[in-house]
C-alpha cells in the first residue's frame, strides 16, 4: 500500500439581503439533475454568493478538481476568489505573492501550509500546493485587477513566539477567524468565493456556515464529495447518471430554484464521526469510482527535513498538531514530487534528500530506510 489515510449571474453579486430574502421563503424541493460538475458550480454561483466544497483532506482526484475549476475562465471572471482551509493567514503575505508570479522561495512557500494550526489537513499535502501552483499559472495570463485571490483561512499564529495559551486560541479561533475573513472580505464587498473547507466546517451553529449565515442567510451553497469516507446508499440513483459523465467530473444537485428532493438531501448529509453532528449540502461531487480514489503524496521534506522536524516537535510541545511518525507500510516515491512548482530551491530540495535516504536508489524511500531520529 503506497499511501496512508491517516498521514495525512442577474444576481451574479448578489447582495447578503437577497440571500436572506431567499432564506425567509424557502423553496420547494426539486428535481435532481446530474452534471458536469464545472458547469453546475457556476449555476451555483449565479444564485449564492459562496459555494463550499467538503474537502475530503489530500484526496488527489479532489485536490486536482479545484485545480480543473480555477482554470475555466468564467472563475476569474465571474467568481475571483477562493478561500481555503489549508493555509496559514500568517502568510497571507507570501500567497499573494506566489500566486501573483512572484518569486518565492520553497522555504518560504511551505510556510503556507507548514504554520497551520489545524490537527487536519496535516502539514505538506503535494494537491494542495499544485492547487496554488495552478492558480498562479491562470493569473499569469490575467491583467492584476483581474487575478484570482487565494485567501488562507486558518488563524494567524507568530510560531516563534507563540506561548500554549496562544496555540490554544488560535485552534479555537478556527472557525471565527475564517467566517470574520468571509463576511469582511467577500460578503460586505458584494463578491463571491470559493470556500474549501472539510466538510465538518459546514455545519450550522458554531461551525464557519453558521456562523456566516447567522449574519448572512442563505449565503452557502454546500456540496459533499461522494468518497470513501461518504458513500450512502440514498445516492445510488445519482451515482448511475454521474458514471455516464466519467471521467468528467459529476454534481448532482437541485433544479434552479429548488431545494434538494429527499434522496438528494440523504446522499448530501454528511456525519464525519460518532460524536460529530450530520452536516448538511446542497449537492454531491461524483468525482471517481471509489476504487480508484487515493490519499495524494506528502512533501519529503515534512518527514525527512530534520530541521523541520525539530521545529514540529517544538510546536507540539506547546499543544500544536503532534508529529505524524513514518508508518510502516509508507513509501515516498521521487516522481511524486517531479513537477515544477516555480519556487526557488523546490528542485533542489527534492534532490538532495532523495540522495540522502533512498538508500537503494529505487526512487522510492520506505520506512527500512530511513531511522527517524528526532523523538516523538
């Protein structure tokens, strides 16, 4: 087993006041229609302000959808902005250089997901940085005023100085911090987002969807990924009419105008754990047959980086995300990581410590390689 789960419109700006008149005389439920995925997130988005997708944290077919939406060109255009669970506001700074064709060094660029303070998605998930990697591709060909943002969603936190007391209130800020990010810098500005978030953080009450609809009704359109993690049997009739539309992408979701029908409404309610409450969408991602769905590649450098390492032993000391050991049955697999991500120092990076611990210079580091020498 090559990876481990567990390492891991007219109303085009519409105002938070039509989402609310919206949200006072709910519609009907409809008929569900299955389509391709791009087109049916931007009908979406001619009704709601925000659409939030589950992420299903390092799914690759997952992680590389973001990246298919951000290139259709009515994202740009018509949407702009995308704010996401897997970076760190702290360097909120270094994204907006990345992705506007700046150069930024990798030891600078990994800050972004490497200063989180989430327990989940873990540090150094390889979708997710191709992700911004793709956003700054688009932005390449777009004049400045039309570039894609990528906000980073996760609470500020000053890592060298950070006391427990701080880590603490930065993990309990994560549901506040994005919501006040949401309603300041979408919302009050009449803009639209894409929210990626796990699925959890779509809940209502004290979750980020709650606490944004407490202020602004009706503002999310929520759409859970039918994967491992979430396959009910309520969604079998969709998932015949989203095999039809494979490999592309499938959405299955309300008519326009409507509310999910019951079998909808199933197949997108979602209970991550026992003692977690079920989370309500709007619609299904059919991404791809179950069995072909896989949890991405980690960066090697979040195992085998011993500086880095020190300094996520140091955190965890403080009450941050503990280190993940090497499980036994892990490979990291060079061609994971041949790709170019445009920071300098990525390449190289990559090179050396594969020289380092691959051992049998297979291309392929496994856990009888490599002794962790930094305590857990």
């Amino acid at each position: 087993m090559r990876r481990a789960a567990g390492f891991l419109g007219a109303l085009l700006m519409m105002a938070p006041g039509l989402a609310a008149s919206a949200a006072a005389d709910p519609a009907a439920p409809g008929k569900t229609v299955v389509q391709p995925a791009i087109d049916g997130l931007f009908e979406a988005f001619k009704t709601y302000p925000l659409v939030g997708l589950g992420d299903v944290h390092g799914l690759e077919v997952e992680a590389a959808f973001y990246a298919d939406l951000i290139r259709d060109p009515r994202f740009a255009r018509e949407v702009g902005n995308v704010v996401v669970e897997f970076g760190a506001s702290g360097q909120q700074a270094i994204i907006d250089r990345y992705v506007a064709g700046e150069s930024v060094p990798y030891v600078d660029l990994r800050k972004i997901w490497s200063d989180t303070v989430g327990w989940s998605p873990p540090a150094g998930i390889v979708g997710y940085a191709k992700f911004f990697a793709a956003v700054r591709a688009v932005n390449k060909s777009l004049p400045a005023a039309r570039r894609i943002r990528v906000w980073l969603g996760e609470p500020p936190i000053d890592w060298p100085t950070a006391t427990r007391e701080q880590v603490m209130a930065a993990f309990n800020a994560r549901e506040t911090y994005p919501a006040s990010l949401i309603a300041s810098n979408i919302l009050a500005k009449k803009k639209k987002a894409l929210v990626i978030y796990g699925s959890q953080h779509f809940g209502s009450d004290t979750w980020l969807r709650g606490r944004v609809e407490a202020e602004h009704p009706g503002a999310f359109f929520v759409v859970h990924a039918y994967a491992g993690n979430h396959h009910p049997e309520a969604c079998a009739p969709m998932l015949q009419q989203a095999m039809s539309l494979w490999p592309k992408v499938a959405l299955a979701s309300p008519a326009a105008g409507t509310a999910p029908e019951a079998a909808l409404k199933q197949c997108a309610a979602v209970k991550s754990a026992a003692n977690m409450p079920v989370v309500e969408g709007e619609g299904v991602l059919f991404l791809s047959p179950l069995g072909t769905q896989t949890v991405g590649a980690v960066f090697p450098d979040y195992v085998l980086d011993i500086a880095l390492r020190r300094e996520m032993v140091r955190r965890s000391q403080i009450g941050a995300v503990p280190l993940i050991r090497f499980p036994r049955d892990y490979m990291l697999v060079k061609s994971d990581y041949a790709f170019d991500l445009e920071a300098p120092g990525f390449a190289q990076q990559m090179q050396a410590l594969f020289a380092e611990y691959d051992l049998s210079g297979d291309g392929q580091i496994t856990a009888d390689e490599y002794l962790d020498p930094i305590p857990r």
